[in-house]
C-alpha cells in the first residue's frame, strides 16, 4: 500500500492560510494545541459552511501534510 498525500495543495489557499496561522501561534510560542486551534479558526473564517469537527480534520491533515515528514528505515 502506497501513501500519496492529501489532495490540498499547501501553497494555495485555504491551506496557505492554515500554515500561517499555525506558524504565527507557534511564532508567539503559544502551546501546541492552540498552534492547531489557529489553524482550524483559520479554516473555519474561509470555510463557514463547514462542521467544526470536519474543519478540525481538515485544517490538521494540512498542517501534518506540511510539518511531518515519515520515514521507515528497511
């Protein structure tokens, strides 16, 4: 099984302003949590119609798609 990412683009977008919500909490060094919670407020502004719960998903999965990178050693 391969992974091939999200379809949201982190330079575009919503996405872009995802990030940079997420890096100007992390910037003022607020915890972790609300580094997320920025992002996900950050979502919700562009995207109103959506759920909370699906905005939060959203909003993380861009977050992890741009600051995680996994490697499995063989």
């Amino acid at each position: 099984m391969m992974w091939h990412g999200p379809t949201i683009d982190p330079a575009r977008g919503v996405a872009a302003a995802v990030l940079d919500a997420f890096e100007a909490a992390r910037s003022a060094g607020l915890l972790s949590v609300a580094c997320y919670r920025a992002g996900v407020a950050a979502w919700r502004r562009i995207h109103r119609d959506h759920a909370v719960e699906y905005a939060a998903k959203q909003a993380v999965a861009v977050i992890l798609a741009a600051k995680v990178s996994l490697r499995v050693d063989q």
